[in-house]
C-alpha cells in the first residue's frame, strides 16, 4: 500500500497502568491534598465491584462486567477472562494464561483459541484477531481458517506497561505497537512484510501507552513523548506523560510534574497550567471542561481555555483510576464529573 510505504519511508528518513502506580511520597501542596477542596460527597456512588485486570483500554470487574472510555459494558465475560478491546461490534477478551475470545455485544461467542503466550494487547477486526503476546511475539489469526497466520518475535522489551496501547485498524493498514517501542505497520490490502517505525528510545520502557488514527496520520505517546506520525514526516513533543486524550481537534494532556497542556494536532501547545507537585494521573474532558485527577485525591475541573479552575476532595486512589463515560472510577466508588464545575 502507498500510504503506508510512504508514511514508514518518511518516518525512516527523518529517521507512550504500570506507570501510573501510586507514589504517595511526593511533596503535595496544600490546595492539591486530599482533605482540601470542595465535597464531592453528593456525587460519589459506591459500586462494591472489585477490579480483576486494569488496563488503558477498560478495567474489568470480578463479576465479569467492565467498563471502557464509552461507558458500562454490554455483557458479562466467561469467568477468568478479561476485557481487551472492542471495534465494529465485537468484543475481545482474554485469560491469564493465552486462551482469547471474541464476542458480539449480545455475549455470542464468534471465535475462541489458545495463543502460545498470554496476551499483552489486542483488537478483532473484521477479518481476524490481531495480537501482541508476552515475549514481544505479535501475530494475526484467522478465526474462519481457525490457525494463526502471521507470526513474528522481536528480542528485548520485556517490560509490560498495562497502559500499552490496543492496535488500531484502518482500512488500509493496521498499528500495532510492540514491548519494545516500536510500531508494527501492516498492509490490509496487500500481502507483504510488515513495516515497522522505532517510536520509544528505550527499548524496555519505551512502550507506546496510547495509539489512534487521526487525519491520516497516528498520534503516539510514550511515557516521555508525544508523536505525532504522518506523511509529512514526525513532529515529537517531549513531557513526563501521565495521561491524555484527543477531543475535537485539540490533544488534552497531563503530566507527572502537574501540568495540563493543550496543543494541536502539530503538537504545538495552544495553552497551559502548571499545579506544582501535583501527581495527575487521569484525565477526561466534556462540557466545555477539563477534568485532572490527582493521585493525593484531588480533582481539578478547569474551563476550556486553563485559565479558571476549582478544585474538588474526592479521595486518594490505592489501585486505579479510570475515566468511564461521565465517572470517574475509583477504586470502589465513582464520581459524577458532570456535576462538577470550575466556577
């Protein structure tokens, strides 16, 4: 495929929930603590469900339900999988030891095997199940021919970050990012041997912890980069990246040094707000509002410009948080984020 030739021979000329574990010796500021700030009590719901598997694409409850970025999911997994990544209708999901299964969203099994090794991410596309393994082994099955049929290992990576992006599908290529920072690019139209683009510099903790196709182009980020990887070649931008996410244009993002940045599609920053010491871990942005959430057990809700802001106690978080529709999760209780302001 031209596109993606083009776009690999680009890159090559010109030759991003492990990390967001929860370090409370940080220096927290007064107004950044959890026992400061407005009350969040009259919008906090206790759910009593206990996470089994944590990931960016979705966490998974022990009663099989799970929730993803869109909001609840529309089944109940088989007992011991866990929930990977959803496109076009189906649902894969996966065990601890390599057994992965996809799903439609009434819960109908459509195709189930056993992979060599547990899967490290993944996503069922129209066509089959394209996968990462631990051992930074990535493949494709075909679940009409019931066999794999592409497989291939890189050495090294071995660091598993479960922030580690899902692959993304196109209609022309498919994305997948492996454990030691690469992307593998592969051609849905023509048979040929995958491209692939180094994005992370550190083959061990250089793992690509978001991934999505926007304007013909792939936005990356590693723990320390932003990418953004197109045929006009690679613009980076460098931060301690905590979290982010794309809405309407604009790239909303958090840092581990307590920033909030905009910027756009260039990576150029279109404005800021810096929060000294604050150890920001998730992120959500709706209604003309930006939402960063502390790991001490603040919330921030600024307007869309970073310039007014107020600052809500909701509780430290002790395994995940997770941005879920309108909630936030964590750990067992959520918190209706439309109902907060920044005024």
């Amino acid at each position: 495929m031209k596109h993606i030739t083009t776009l690999v021979a680009v890159v090559s000329a010109t030759a991003i929930f492990s990390g967001c574990s929860m370090d409370s010796s940080k220096i927290v500021p007064d107004f950044l603590k959890s026992s400061a700030g407005h009350n969040t009590n009259s919008y906090t719901v206790k759910h009593g469900k206990r996470e089994f598997n944590v990931i960016r694409a979705g966490v998974t409850f022990n009663d099989g339900s799970y929730i993803t970025p869109e909001g609840e999911g529309s089944i109940i997994l088989p007992k011991g999988y866990y929930y990977v990544s959803s496109d076009g209708g189906r649902v894969l999901a996966a065990d601890r030891v390599g057994n992965i299964m996809v799903l439609k969203s009434n819960g109908e099994e459509l195709a189930s095997t056993k992979l060599e090794a547990p899967l490290v991410s993944g996503v069922a596309y129209s066509n089959g199940v394209a996968y990462l393994l631990q051992g930074n082994r990535f493949g494709l099955y075909n679940p009409f021919a019931k066999k794999v049929t592409y497989q291939k290992e890189f050495k090294g990576g071995s660091a598993v970050d479960n922030r580690l992006a899902n692959p993304v599908v196109t209609s022309n290529y498919l994305a997948l990012p492996t454990l030691d920072g690469k992307l593998i690019m592969i051609n849905m139209n023509t048979p040929a041997e995958p491209g692939v683009i180094p994005v992370g510099k550190n083959k061990n903790y250089g793992n690509i912890i978001y991934l999505k196709a926007i304007n013909g182009g792939l936005l990356a980020a590693t723990p320390s980069t932003l990418l953004y990887i197109s045929n006009g070649g690679k613009r980076e931008y460098s931060a301690k990246v905590a979290d982010l996410l794309y809405r309407d244009g604009v790239i909303y993002l958090l840092t581990r040094d307590g920033k909030v940045v905009k910027l756009n599609i260039n990576l150029e920053p279109i404005s800021s707000k810096q929060f000294k010491y604050a150890d920001f871990a998730t992120i959500a942005k709706f209604g003309g509002r930006v939402y960063a959430y502390a790991k001490s057990g603040s919330l921030v809700v600024l307007d869309d410009n970073l310039d007014k802001y107020k600052v809500y106690s909701i509780g430290s978080a002790h395994s995940y948080s997770f941005v879920s529709g309108k909630w936030l999760y964590i750990d067992d209780k959520k918190v209706d984020l439309s109902a907060l302001n920044y005024e």
